[in-house]
C-alpha cells in the first residue's frame, strides 16, 4: 500500500531566520507607519483649518532645485519622485531578498503570496473599471486601489494593540512586497508618455556603471550615492518616473551570504536605509499629498461620483474579496491545508487589512489625474477613506482573534532555557531537551525542598500549640 504524501502546510511556521529577518523588518515598518499616520493627519488638519489652509498649497507647491538641469520642482513633486525613490529602493532590495533567500526562491512558497497578490490587485482594478463603465466615469484610475501600504497597516496594528502570530505578518509582508513589484510596473508602463531616449540611454549607462561597480566589489558610499542622484536625476528628465531608478538599484544589490559574511551587502543597505525611507521619506511624502478637503460635500461626492466611489469599493471589498480568493484558489489547486493554528477567518482579516492603501495608491492617483486637480483630490479623499474603513473592519475582525493571536505569538517567543532560540523551534534538537530536562528536575528539587520546609515548620507549629494547650492557666 503506498504511503500518502503529506500535504503542504499553507501559512505554516517561518524558519528562524526568516522570522527574525521578518520581525526586524516589521518594526522599522510599525515605527514608520506611525510617523506615516501622524504625517497623514497634519497634512489633514493643515488643509482644512480655514486660517492656515492656504499656506499649505503654498507651501508644497514652492519650487527648488537646478533649472538647467531640469529639476526645478515643487515640494510635493519632490518628494513624490525624489523621496519615494528611497522608498522604492527598499522594496527592490526586499523584492531580491525575497527572490534569492526568502520565500519566493521556492515556488511552491512562492506560489500563495504570488497568486494571492495578483488577485488582491486584478480585482480591485475589475471593481473601479466596473462602477466607473455603469457609472460613466473615467477608467484612467483603474490602478489607484490596487496597492497596498504596508507601513500604514502595521501602524493600525501598532495603535489597536493587536500582535499577529509570525506566518500572518509575513504573509502581509510579502504581499505588500509583490504588490510594490507590481505597483511599479504598472508605473512604469501605464504612466509614462513621452521618453526622452538620450536620457533615458545615460540613465541606463548609469544603471550599468552601477551594477559594474557592485560586481567588482568597490566600497564607498562617496561612489555611489554621486550616481545614484545622477542616475535618478536623468530617469526623472528621460519621462520614465523617477521611482523606477530607485527599485532597478535595489535590484541589483546582492542579497546572498558570502563565507563569513554576518549580512550580505543588500541586507546591510536595507538596514540603513529602511529607516531612512520609513521614517523620513513616506511619512513627508504624506505630509505633501494627504492634505485634501474633507468638507461635508467633499465627503458625500466620494459616494456618489463614480471615479472615487471605484476607488472606495475597490480598496474595501476589492482587495478583501482578491486576497481571500487567490489565498482559497491557491490552497484549493495546490492541495495545502492551511497551518492548524489559524483558520480562514484569520485570512479574510489580513486581506481586509491589506485594503489600506495608501502611499503608492496618493502616487498612482496624482500620475492618472494629474490634467484634473480638483479630481486629483477627491480620488485622494477617496483613498483616505477608503483606507480608513478598510481599517476599521480589519480592526473588528482582528479584535476577534485577539485572544487567539496573543497565545500563538506568546507561543512562539517563549524562551525557556533561555539560549536565545524559540523552544517551538526546538523540538526536534536532543541538546534542548536534555537542557529542559534538567531545567525542569531542578526546579521539582526547589519544590520538594519547600514542601519539606513548609512540612516542617507545621509540624513545629503544631507541636508548640499542643505543649502550650497542655499548660495549667
């Protein structure tokens, strides 16, 4: 009789290394989307306070920069093609780690977030083409609810206080990672109109400069972030947006371990720059673009114009009913049975969770509407209310499991012989064991010591109050 395969664990445990790497990236992340948060909210309050509301369009449309070279742009121009630049960097770099050491370099692994992605994007897309052709409105911001901002989720599990257990962070995280190789493809194809080839041609010369350098093992910083803005600079000149220079250099890190190596050179980027690009670059980005009017009427029209009313369902049901269904798909044709610790609830709140978007879906939304200001911000409105409902629902679903989740993480970081590794990831390790084991014989040796010592000391009491008893008053 022949013995039956074992099916494939769906959101199984992350391997030790792939958590802390994920862990690590996640609180930078939490940190950031704090900072993005509060960004969001001043940009609000700085655009619809009537004393002070003019000062931020003068303040984020004020020009800087070189003329001559074609760089005399607006702050907010700034900093959502110079700034979101690092932060494109970072996801090339965590797109390659995840290409070459994470997750994706199985595809069997790869397959779930990959599937699950794709759908969690085609299908908000669907939704906006859908509203926006009975609706008659415009299909120029079919991508607008297609991204997912991981820093801004993160931030609303930092607020709500909820802890997810490993393999649904992770799962969140490399979601959010396919979705920005998306994102920028869709930027990069969609949302460039006229190429200036000589400039795009030094452009790549730079890319190859780079990639020349980095093969050949030549180190400075003094190097590269020269060419860096220089090839930036002349993406941005050639019409192709300037992002794209950001995540063709993250791509190009090596993001293996070498013999003797702690971290190879992409991780040791990232863990720089990270915190450049969530702690400074998103968050001022936000403050620039975030800032729409959120009058009474501002709000009722995102209900009723078909153009925000796409963008709306599309982040809230779109991306809920995309990531369930491609996650279902992928386990309904793979044949994987998902991690007995969770249940598909658990996955239908992380993908109503993935509905915040918000940094790429403020980018995507100025590069489609960019010929129609007013439209421009109420497709922004949109997307901050959007997001927030998303968020909201996401915030009950996982309140629900709160319980749940706090034991599984509690689970997963307890420590008790404390070598630094997770017991749970210990099991199958002799030594471990052997280290519990007399852990657990010196504690019973504690406890039968007490035993003895309370023991006696009742006997002892016991004796005094019978001679005492026996004494003539």
């Amino acid at each position: 009789m022949a013995t039956p395969t074992p099916s494939r664990k769906l959101l199984g445990r992350l391997s030790l290394p792939e958590r802390r790497f994920v862990a690590d990236a996640l609180r930078t992340e939490t940190v950031g989307g704090v900072l993005l948060l509060v960004a969001a909210v001043a940009a609000l309050v700085w655009a619809n306070i009537p004393g002070i509301s003019a000062s931020y369009d003068s303040v984020r449309s004020f020009h800087i920069g070189p003329a001559s070279l074609g760089l005399d742009l607006s702050l907010q121009h700034w900093a959502a093609d110079g700034l979101l630049a690092v932060f494109f960097f970072v996801a090339g770099i965590e797109l390659k780690r995840e290409l070459v050491a994470g997750d994706l370099r199985d595809p069997k692994a790869a397959a779930l977030p990959v599937v699950a992605a794709l759908c969690g994007m085609a299908v908000p897309a669907l939704v906006y083409v859908l509203v926006n052709t009975l609706g008659n409105g415009s299909t120029s911001g079919w991508a607008v609810p297609t991204a997912t901002d991981i820093a801004f989720a993160l931030a609303v599990l930092a607020v709500i206080g909820t802890s997810l257990p490993s393999a649904l962070r992770a799962f969140l995280l490399t979601l959010a990672v396919v979705d920005d190789l998306f994102a920028i493809l869709i930027i990069a194809v969609f949302f460039t109109s006229e190429i200036d080839f000589l400039a795009l041609g030094g452009a790549v010369a730079g890319l190859v400069l780079f990639w020349f350098l980095l093969r050949s093992g030549v180190r400075g910083w003094y190097l590269y972030v020269p060419l860096a803005l220089a090839i930036w600079g002349l993406m941005y000149n050639s019409g192709v947006h300037a992002t794209i220079a950001g995540v063709a250099m993250g791509l190009m890190l090596r993001c293996t371990r070498r013999d003797g190596e702690e971290h190879s050179p992409g991780e040791h980027i990232e863990h720089l720059v990270r915190p450049l690009s969530a702690g400074l670059a998103v968050p001022l980005f936000a403050l620039f673009s975030a800032g729409v009017s959120l009058s009474g009427g501002a709000v009722a029209e995102v209900f009723t114009r078909p153009e925000t009313l796409g963008v709306v369902l599309g982040l809230v049901v779109g991306k809920t009913v995309g990531i369930f269904g491609g996650t279902w798909l992928a386990a309904r044709f793979t044949k994987a049975e998902l991690n007995e610790d969770l249940a598909w609830p658990d996955v239908l709140a992380v993908a109503s969770l993935a509905g915040i978007g918000f940094t790429v879906s403020l980018l995507i939304g100025e590069l489609a509407f960019a010929d129609d200001p007013a439209l421009m911000d109420e497709v922004k409105a949109a997307v901050l209310l959007g997001s927030l409902i998303a968020a909201v629902v996401a915030c009950v679903l996982l309140k629900m499991r709160d319980r749940k989740y706090r034991a599984l993480t509690e689970a997963e970081e307890l420590d008790e012989d404390l070598d630094g590794i997770p017991d749970i990831y210990e099991q199958d390790n002799p030594d471990y064991h052997l280290r519990m084991a007399k852990i657990y014989e010196e504690k019973a040796a504690e406890h039968r010591r007490r035993a003895a010592a309370h023991a006696l000391q009742r006997s002892e009491a016991a004796g005094g109050s019978s001679t005492g008893g026996d004494r003539p008053a």
